[in-house]
C-alpha cells in the first residue's frame, strides 16, 4: 500500500535518501498539482547539485542523490523557470554525474518540447557563449535542444556557432546539424577538416 505523503514528508525523503531510489516520494510529487513549492524545491536542486556545502553529507561521508531525483520530478512539472538552472549544469563545471546529465538532457527536450522557442534562445545563447570562450565544459548535452529550432529563424546562428575555431564540441554539433539536414553546413565542415588535417 502506499504511504500517505505530504509535499514536506515528500521533501524530506528525497532529501535525505541514501541508498537505493526513494520511487513513493518520487511518484507522488511527479503527480501532484503544480506549485510553486514544489517547482521551487527542483530549482534549489539543480542549481545546488555541484554545491558540496549542500549535496555532500558529513554524516554519511557520500554525497547525496536527491538533485536526480528533483530532476525526474521536473518531467511533470515543467515551468519556464527550470531552462535557465538545467543549462546551467552544462555551463559552469566540469564535473560530471553521468546519470543527471543524461537526465536533464531529456528534461531540456520536453522544456524545448513545451517552450521551443523560448528554450532554444536560451540553449543557443548559452552554446554561443561556451564557444566563444573555448569552454570545454559539457555544453554538448544542450545540443538535441537544437532539434526543436525553427531553421528559419535559428539557422545562421548554428552555422556560426559551427564556424567558430573555438568550438571545443565541433564534431557532436556537426552530428546534430547533420541530423537537421543543413545543407550549408557542408562547407564549414569540409573547411574544419582540412584545418584538422
């Protein structure tokens, strides 16, 4: 049977799980009602998810899961608020966590999904900004936000982005474009070859 939960009791388990996947807390705030606590709660996640002050449990000497779990949540209750703290994630350090980078690359999709055109100006913005400064940080994962991109709009400025000999993540952004079917991308790609070569 399942448990009778409350968003704070809900709150407190994701929170403070240790081993194992905390599934009741986690379905039951998936399902509920949108609301600002709970929208809230997954952003305080995803912009704390590297901060050890926060994730890192001196008790248990491990840091804690629950930004994963705050990032599943988030499938449910998507809000133009969570755009900006999950590129966030791809943008400010190079730590990896394999399993919430895959995670909130699938959130971004339904972000782009719900908000296309919202979500990849932002995406892009942030893309632009990573190349120019030779980031090498996992911005590639903002990449299938590209997907959702109108072409007529967005197209120069991937193309660009592309064109920049700064672009650490050039050969996945090349994949992607290939996937969109631009064709004046064969150009720049033939021209980063032979400058590889």
């Amino acid at each position: 049977p399942k448990l009778n939960y409350n968003i704070e009791t809900a709150f407190l388990i994701l929170d403070r799980t240790r081993w194992g996947i905390p599934f009741n807390a986690i379905e039951f705030l998936y399902h509920h009602p949108a609301c600002e606590q709970i929208t809230d709660k997954i952003i305080y996640a995803l912009e704390n998810s590297y901060t050890d002050d926060i994730v890192y449990n001196e008790s248990y000497d491990s840091y804690m899961t629950f930004p994963l779990w705050y990032a599943i949540v988030a499938e449910n209750h998507l809000s133009e608020k969570l755009i900006d703290p999950v590129i966030k994630l791809f943008t400010t350090t190079e730590d990896d966590w394999d399993f919430l980078n895959e995670q909130c690359q699938y959130l971004l999709v339904k972000l782009a999904d719900k908000f296309p055109d919202l979500t990849v100006e932002k995406v892009l913005t942030a893309i632009e900004q990573q190349a120019e400064q030779s980031s090498m940080f996992p911005y590639l994962f903002l990449f299938d936000t590209l997907f959702y991109a109108d072409l007529n709009k967005y197209k120069n400025r991937i193309l660009a982005v592309l064109s920049n000999p700064k672009l650490y993540w050039a050969d996945d952004l090349a994949s992607h474009i290939a996937h969109l079917q631009i064709k004046e991308a064969i150009p720049v790609i033939e021209k980063r070859l032979k400058d590889y070569a």
